[in-house]
C-alpha cells in the first residue's frame, strides 16, 4: 500500500501546486487592471484639454488696429454682352508642342 499513499500524495501535491497558480494568476490579472487605471488616470490628466491657456491683454489701439482691415478693391467690370467693342481674345504665341511617341516600357526580368 505505500504505492498507493505516494500517488495520492502527488496527486495532492499537484492539486495544491494547480490552485497556487490559479491564485496567482487572478492576483496578477487584479494587479495588471489596477495599474492601467492608474496609467490611464494619469495620462488623462496630463492630457492636452488640461494646458495652462496664456491670456495676453492687448491696449485699445491695438484691438482697433487689429480690426481694421485693408479694403479689398472690387473686381473689373465685365463687357456687356451685346456689344461688338470688346476685344477678341489674344492667339497663343506658339501652338503647343506635339507630344513624342512614347518610348516602349523596359522590362527586366529575372532569372534566365
């Protein structure tokens, strides 16, 4: 019978050994959670929505300079449509370039 109370106490060795791990494995998993509230606390705290704004106070003749805005000059009149006083549209200097037959794509392969 001693055959028979060594297995069992390996069987119970290995039964202690599996919930250890277990436990550990569950404390572990509460730990990783924990510290990835803290880093997403911290992080979100230090986030860009919480930056210091600078305020600059500006004198009255600079707020009236700063609205005052150039005149845009409005656009040229158009020629009316009717009339045969408008100048007919200026020829190109030089008719555009015919454009070269294109060369036939090189291909190399490899290997032989």
């Amino acid at each position: 019978m001693p055959d028979e109370r060594d297995l069992r106490a390996r069987v119970h060795a290995r039964d202690s050994s599996l919930r250890r791990l277990k436990t550990l494995t569950g404390a572990v998993a509460v730990a990783v959670t924990a510290l990835t509230g803290v880093f997403a606390g911290l992080a979100a705290h230090t986030a860009a929505g919480r930056k210091l704004v600078r305020v600059t106070v500006q004198s009255k003749v600079a707020r009236a300079a700063a609205r005052q805005r150039p005149a845009v000059p409005p656009p040229p009149a158009l020629p009316e449509s009717g009339s045969d006083s408008a100048p007919a549209p200026a020829a190109p200097a030089q008719p555009p370039a015919a454009a070269a037959a294109p060369a036939p794509p090189v291909v190399v392969s490899g290997g032989s």
